[in-house]
C-alpha cells in the first residue's frame, strides 16, 4: 500500500493532537480540583439601622468571620464522600480561603458542602449534611455553611462558593433610673425556634433555648444571644426572668412574656425599661427602624 505526503502528515499529528488533550485517566498533570471559599454575611442585613451593634469591617481575614471550617465532597450522582477535612482551625490573614484538593479526584459532578464556625464535630450529623443550631437547648455557635453543585473537568477546576449565616441575634436592652435590689442577671427562655438546618438550608424540627447573662450594676444592660430562625412570624415565645447571680432559680423581677420573629443574618431587638413608679417594664421592640412597645399585647397562656 502506498501512502501520500498528505496522508503521512496525517498519521504523525493524530498522536501529538491526543497528547495535548487533558485526559485524567491518561496524563498525570491534569489542574487538581481548586475550591475558593468567601464570606458572603460579613455583617446582619439589618445591623446598619441597629445602633448596639457594630457593623464589622468587609476587609477583614477570613478567620474573622468563620475561625473554623469543615468540608465534605460527595459525588452528585452515588452520594458517596470523595474527599471529607475533618474540623480544622483558619490559619493566615487571607480574605479568601482556598482549599487544593486531591488530585487523585476523577472529573465529574460533585456536591460540596462547608460547615463553619464551630468549637467540635457534636453539632454536625454523622453524614455531614445537616447541623443542630442550638444543642442542648443552649445557645450554641454562630454558624455558617455552604453548598454549591461542583463540575469538575479539563475546563472547570477552580470554583468559588460563599459562606452564609444560618442564625440570627436576639438583642435585648435594659434601662432603668434605679436598678431593682439584689437584680443582676436575667434568664432568657426562648420558645418557637428551628432546631435544624441541612446543606439546602431547609430549616426543620422545634426547639427552646435557655440563655442566663450575669452583668455589673449599670443604669443599661445589653445581652445578645445568637439563635435559630422562628418557626413562624411572631412565632417565638421570650418569657424573661430578672435574678440574682447568688439564687439564679428564684425570679426577682418576671415581665410579661412577648412573641418575637428570629430570623436568618438580622437582629431581632428589644429594650426592657424599668418604671419605678409603675413597678414594672415598658416592653419595646426595633420595628421597621422605629421602636414599637409590645408589652401591650397580650398573649394566650399554654
């Protein structure tokens, strides 16, 4: 058989075309999977109408936002965990965290999903895909996660996904002339909260959170307490106690119970004033950037 010019040119580029192609099963140097993590609620969507909380910066580091983090990638279509980190401490001073993953991970479509902001793994799930937002009927961590649909090939290897905040903050201000005897401390009781949220930000179960802040004698008190969304607007019963440190059980001062709304990256903010004369509080809450009193409304016993 004779060949042509033409057709021993043809023959000499098809190995040299194919070697220049990124194939994972065949060329060892193909771009690693790269995942850029960013801090998408750096402040509270409403923080900037809240005077007693301040607004953070947008150029801080990474770690002071989120100090720690735990990721898990799952492949889209078994579910199976391709690569998991465990919880690990921010490190550096970077405003964008990027995590190199191993190379060993074939192309193809993943989900990944970030957890942060958490002291221990107790919080998480066994699978990782879903987190307790107050454990133990407490307060817990203010937590941030993300979840994003990942095509990894010779053309897509470097992916940005952004942190947001599952929980918002209860704010409460006390004020008085003259400080009722023996009052130095206050126990919250928060009734009507999400207890759960997973890597879709679905937001499931109920729970209550008890919350006890000590203070030093002062005319204004401020407490804040992170908490989980309500299950419903004004859906959150607070029932708020005044104590003293020494006999924390035993109520000094009980104002009426108030319902509330919780919800995702806000401040929810009251003020308790104290009326020496009246003996009792004036109830208001931050309402469309103006104070409403709520100690008026009444609320059905259980």
């Amino acid at each position: 058989m004779k060949f042509t010019i033409s057709d021993i040119a043809y023959f000499i580029l098809i190995p040299a075309a194919v070697s220049t192609s990124c194939i994972r099963d065949e060329i060892e140097d193909c771009p690693p999977l790269q995942i850029n993590i960013a801090v998408k609620d750096k402040n509270y969507f409403n923080v900037d109408n809240v005077e007693l909380e301040q607004r953070r910066s947008d150029d801080l580091a990474f770690r002071e936002y989120v100090p720690t983090l735990l990721y898990v990638l799952r492949d889209l279509d078994t579910g199976a965990v391709v690569e998991e980190s465990g919880l690990f401490d921010v490190d550096g001073d970077s405003k964008l965290l990027t995590i190199d993953l191993c190379p060993c991970i074939p192309h193809g479509r993943y989900v990944l999903t970030v957890w942060g902001g958490m002291s221990s793994h107790d919080a998480i799930s066994d699978d990782g895909l879903s987190l307790t937002l107050n454990p133990n009927g407490l307060e817990g961590e203010d937590i941030y996660m993300a979840n994003d649909t990942i095509l990894y090939d010779a053309w897509h290897n470097n992916h940005t996904v952004e942190m947001e905040r599952t929980k918002g903050k209860l704010i409460i201000e006390k004020r008085w002339e003259r400080m009722p005897d023996g009052i130095n401390g206050s126990r919250k009781e928060i009734k009507g909260i999400y207890a759960n949220v997973n890597n879709a930000f679905t937001y499931a179960g109920t729970t209550d959170v008890m919350a006890t802040h000590i203070w030093e004698p002062s005319q204004s008190v401020v407490t804040k307490t992170v908490l989980s969304p309500s299950l419903e607007e004004n859906g959150t019963r607070l029932h708020l106690d005044f104590i003293n440190e020494a006999a924390p059980s035993t109520p000094l001062l009980t104002p009426k119970d108030v319902k509330i709304t919780m919800k995702r990256n806000e401040l929810t903010v009251l003020r308790y004033v104290w009326d020496d004369d009246r003996q009792e509080f004036s109830i208001y809450a931050l309402l469309n950037n103006s104070w409403t009193i709520i100690s008026q409304m009444d609320i059905e016993e259980e």
